[in-house]
C-alpha cells in the first residue's frame, strides 16, 4: 500500500522578482505546495492571482499571518520590513525562510534567532552563496587544507547605477549585496572578525554611500577586502534581468568575484561567470546560469537548492546543513560595525 506524500504548505509574503521564483520553486517541489500570497502592489498581486488561482490572497502581512493556517512563511518583501514579518511568523507559530537581511538592526536579528529557538520553529537565512557549486567546492578545499592558513580574501562587487538609483534609498549598501561575501567569509574561513574599518563614496548624493570599502581583520589573522560601487553605465552586457521588477525590463550588471590566497595555495572565483553570450537586437548579454536561471519555466541554480534543502530540514530527512544562525548574527554585527565605521570614520571593535 502507497504511503500518502506529505506535503509542507507555504505562505509567501512578497511576489516581486524574487517572491515570483520563490513560488515557482515551491511550486515545482513534490512535498510543497503555495497556499498563501501576499503582495501590496496591485500589479503583481494581479500576477499572483493568475499565477496561482486556488492560492488565498493577501494585501496585509499581518492580517494574513493571524488568519492562515500552513507550515512555513518565506519572506520576500523589502529589507526593511523583514524584522516585522518574521517575529510575528514565528509569534503564530510558523517556520520561516526569510531572505537576508534577517533584519536591518542587530537588536532585532539576535531577538528573532532567540525566539525562533524559544518557539522550537525552523528559521532560515537566505545566503545563496552556500548552495552554489563552485563556491561549495572551494569550501571543500579549504576545509581540507588545500589552500593552507588563509591569509587574504577579496571580494569585489561592481552593479548597474540604474538599479541604484531606483532603491538606493531603502537600506544602507552593506546590507544590500556585500551582506553576502561577509556570510561567505565567515563560512569559507570559520573565524570571527575582531576589526571592521569601512569607506563609503557618495557621489550620486543619496543618504546611503554607492561606492563601499571594507576591511575585516579575522580573530586568525586573514585579512579580507570587500568592495562594491554602483555606477556600472546602462551600455554594460547584462547578466540579471527583471531586478526588483516584474517583468524583464529591469536588466543590468553585477560584475563580482571572490580572491582566496592562503600560505599553501590560491583560489580565484568569478561570480556570475560569462560562459554564455546572446547577441540580439537589443545588445549583448550573458544570462545568469548558476543561481536562478529559468529553463522550460522552471527556476532552477542555487536558489532551488537553497529552498528545496530547507524543505528536505522540515521533512526531518538529510539536508546539507550548511546554514548557519550564529554566522547570520555575526553577519549583523559586522553590517552594523560597517554602519558605524563608514559614518564614523574609525575603525570599529566587535566583541
């Protein structure tokens, strides 16, 4: 006799860009279902709507969250309501996946960490970098001392001005894409940081620095560089489309790689890698093929890892366990100190 599949149920709050492959994720996923969608902007909740006709639908997050009854809540809405979203998800006793930033404040990051293990509720970070092939290989090899002590990292990242200037305004540009390489060298070093010095560049005039310098010095010793500027020009070749945009207009650039140097060997990673190019009418570009691409209407890459493993977590079967909650506080503490220092001008403790 056939056992009956479980299914985990999903309320998702958020169905812009990245709310809209969250959906198509679970959607393809045997044991998920999306049975809740909430989203403010009418376009996309028309979207939504007929995208998922027997989804319930919400305009008020936390109306929904008393009202519904599932397993988890992705959060996928801006930045700044994260926080919000997340404790009252775990206040009415749901699982959450929450894209980064947990939060924008550490205070209510390491509130939300406590409550989650309080309430025995799974709470996941959503650091993309971890489920990327090449980056867990790279892992793989630092982890067996190929590489040695580590005694350098440098992470560059370069975006399209255009998307900037569209959201530069919403949280400060430590939490928007460098957020990403401190987790990823809190992961692939294992080491806390003691020092955080950072420089910011204002010269678009906005309230939040676009050009962002960061030096963290390691409890080991490594040192690690993490720059980013957003003023890559309109003409660039594009490697993401439909950035915080419904449709494909939003198309532009992150240019990013990642530099490792240890005492016994080297590693050099170019992010979003340019193996692919399509000439058209509209230019050049390279689509994206390692962390959300979409093939026969699928979302696929690392976010389909990242979101299916924490399924295989609820379902109590073998997952990868390479998420981390303690790194994701870490992660705030270091963004706060960047905050602090870039404002400041000092170098900044942590600890």
């Amino acid at each position: 006799m056939q056992t009956q599949m479980r299914r985990i149920s999903f309320a998702l709050v958020g169905y812009g860009r990245f709310g809209k492959h969250h959906a198509n994720i679970l959607h393809h996923h045997p044991n998920a279902v999306v049975e809740v969608i909430c989203e403010t902007d009418h376009i996309a909740l028309q979207q939504a709507r007929f995208d998922f006709p027997e989804a319930k639908i919400y305009t008020e997050p936390f109306k929904m969250l008393q009202e519904i009854n599932v397993d988890v809540v992705s959060v996928v809405s801006p930045e700044d309501t994260h926080a919000s979203i997340v404790r009252a998800a775990l206040n009415n006793g749901f699982h959450v996946f929450c894209e980064k930033p947990l939060a924008t404040q550490l205070a209510d990051a390491k509130e939300l960490v406590i409550l989650a293990r309080e309430q025995e509720l799974k709470l996941r970070v959503g650091y993309i970098l971890r489920y990327e092939p090449r980056h867990r290989v790279l892992k793989q090899h630092i982890a067996a001392d190929k590489l040695g002590e580590l005694a350098r990292i440098r992470a560059k990242r370069d975006i399209s001005r255009t998307w900037f200037e569209t959201y530069g305004y919403r949280v400060h540009s430590a939490y928007e894409t460098l957020i990403h390489d401190i987790d990823l060298i809190l992961w692939l070093s294992q080491q806390r940081c003691q020092t955080v010095s950072a420089w910011g560049g204002y010269l678009l005039g906005y309230d939040v620095p676009e050009t962002l310098i960061i030096v963290l010095e390691m409890e080991k010793g490594t040192l690690c560089t993490l720059e980013s500027s957003w003023l890559v020009p309109s003409g660039a070749p594009a490697n993401i489309f439909g950035w915080e945009d419904s449709s494909d207009a939003g198309k532009g650039v992150v240019d990013a790689s990642l530099e490792v140097v240890g005492t016994k060997g080297s590693s050099f990673l170019k992010t979003y890698e340019p193996s692919l190019t399509i000439n058209d009418a509209q230019g050049s570009y390279h689509p994206d093929l390692a962390f959300w691409p979409q093939i026969d209407g699928r979302t696929t890459g690392a976010l389909r890892e990242e979101i299916w493993d924490f399924i295989q977590e609820l379902l109590g079967e073998s997952y990868a366990q390479v998420d981390s909650l303690e790194d994701a506080i870490h992660v705030q503490e270091i963004c706060e100190a960047v905050v602090e220092s870039e404002k400041s001008g000092q170098k900044v403790n942590i600890g």
